[in-house]
C-alpha cells in the first residue's frame, strides 16, 4: 500500500513489555485502520510468541509530529514557550523524541532563567527561539531533515535507501546532496476515493492476542462529563456527507483509534434513511488524528473542558 511507518517493542523489568505501532498519516488507502494494522501486527511470527500468557493492562494512541526540521512552528508567545514533542522535536528514523524533549526543556529554562535575571516578564523568550537549530536538538533534526521527504516521494524501499544514503553523507561530510526537501500535501489531501480501493477485510480480534478497540480504551481510563460541550467540532455537515462518506466511504471510522466516529446507516423503510455522523467525543483519547487526515479539514479538536480525556497509569 506503499504507507509508511514502524513499530517498538521494549521489554521492562516485572515481566513488562511495551509495544506499538506507527503508521504515517499520508496514506492514500481510506479504507486502511491503522488500528486493526496494529493488531494485525501482533500476529507476526517474529514477535507473537513475547505476548505468549500476557496480559493487556493499557492502552493509548497519539498522533506524532514527525515533520522535524522544516516544520518545526514558531516557539515562543508571550509568557510561554512550546518544548518537546509539542514543537516537534522528533527524530523520525529513531521514531524517538524523548531525548530532544529533555534538551529543549534544559534550553528554554536556561533562557527562562537569564530572562528573569534580567528582570523580564511576559515577554517572548526570543533567544530560546534562535537557539535550538544551533543547539544537539538542531544537530540531531538536520541530519535526518531528508528522510520523511524521500520516504514519502519514493516509497518505502526506495526512499528508505535513499534517506539512510542521506543520513550518511550528513554524518560524515555535513552536508546533503538533496539540499533540505520539501514536506509533499498536507496528510488531509492524501486520501484517494474509496472506488479506486478493494476493502480491507481485517480479521475479528480473538481477545487473547488481538482485540477491539472499545475495550481497549477503556484500559486508557478516558472520562469526559456527559454534560459538556463536544470538543470535537465539525464545521459542515452537509460536506462530511457528500464527501467524508459518499466519496471516501468514511474513513473517520476506521483512521481513529478510539471509536469516536461512526456512520450510523437509517432503518430500512424508514422516512429518515439517510446515514448520520455520530461522533461519540466521550471516548476520545486525544490523538487528533482526526484534526489532521479528515480529507476537508472539517473537523477541529480542541480542549476540553476541564481538561478531562485519558489518564495513564503504565505508560
């Protein structure tokens, strides 16, 4: 399917074990679930024997800011400053952010720090924002600017030759041959129509290996009061109708990890037959994917209230 990605496993002590996987949110295919991908995951050869007598304790999804280099944002605003994997500070081949979100926490306190030395307040801590592309944060990000680019034009054998043949001329010479590429479309415009697809017969879970996505976030220990305003807002019904489904055969359904979308098709010889979009926000773990690969940029996540969503305990 020509769709990128990855996966982990680590092993921690008490008979632990993490593991997850990525899928690059660029996929063309709208009847793809990176979640049933994950599951299906799980049965590889090479790894099912590790869940072998295991238990599921929890579960979690996150949408990860892998544009690196050329896409980190602005930093600073007035009186604060966006650090870690909120800037998006990770390393894409590594599928690692864990060490630049530790430095760039050191970098703006040390400029927080001169700051208010200097008697300054609500301010934008400018210097924190010129600093970290000369910094190992920006060091690390550079040398690996190329990869997603390359991944993505050229596919994955291809691109993923082509990026580590970067990689390597940036770690030995400081330079690339490529220059710093281009990001392609946004991941919204990447989805093709669903008649250009054969539908993905994903098996049933079997509750021991593989498993369902509501139970599995319930493990996520996700609670949004009832009574509070959706935080996921579609701007144009009408448009997720005639396009989300009608075109792509809802793909919300099947991109979020967390059951939040559902087309719910109207009873037969019913005078209201038209399917309906539910969105179901209670269940919602927060990983905006949703804000990034609806194909009209119709849907928006924002806070809720409170800042209520999952609370996890061994992640």
């Amino acid at each position: 399917m020509r769709t990128g990605g990855g996966s982990f496993l680590y092993h921690f002590d008490q008979n632990l074990v993490s593991v997850g996987f990525v899928v690059h949110l660029n996929y063309r295919n709208p009847w793809l679930a990176p979640f049933e991908e994950f599951q299906r995951f799980k049965t590889h050869d090479a790894i099912r024997d590790t869940f072998e007598g295991g238990r599921r304790i929890s579960y979690g999804a996150r949408a990860i800011t892998e544009g690196g280099w050329q896409s980190v944002p602005k930093l600073v605003f007035p009186g604060g400053a966006l650090i870690g994997c909120a800037a998006g500070f990770v390393n894409l081949p590594r599928i690692k952010g864990s060490h630049n979100a530790v430095l760039s926490g050191m970098l703006a306190a040390s400029h927080v720090a001169a700051a208010l030395a200097e008697g300054r307040a609500h301010d934008t801590l400018d210097t924190y924002e010129a600093a970290w592309r000369g910094s190992d944060i920006g060091t690390d990000l550079k040398r690996v600017r190329n990869v997603k680019p390359l991944w993505s034009r050229f596919g994955t054998l291809g691109g993923v030759a082509l990026g580590g043949f970067d990689m390597w001329t940036n770690q030995l010479f400081g330079f690339s041959l490529f220059g710093t590429l281009r990001h392609g479309k946004p991941d919204s415009s990447t989805l093709q129509p669903a008649s250009q697809f054969t539908p993905i017969a994903y098996p049933k879970p079997d509750g021991v290996l593989t498993f369902d996505r509501l139970s599995s976030v319930f493990l996520s220990n996700t609670n949004h009061e009832e009574d509070q305003p959706v935080h996921l807002r579609l701007a144009d019904p009408v448009v997720q109708k005639a396009s989300e489904h009608d075109v792509f055969a809802g793909p919300s359904a099947r991109y979020c990890p967390a059951g939040v979308y559902e087309w719910v098709e109207g009873e037969a010889g019913s005078t209201e037959n038209e399917p309906r979009f539910v969105i179901n926000a209670q269940n919602c773990v927060h990983c905006k994917t949703c804000d990034i690969k609806d194909p009209n940029e119709n849907i928006t996540w924002v806070p809720p209230q409170g800042g209520e969503g999952p609370v996890y305990l061994n992640m």
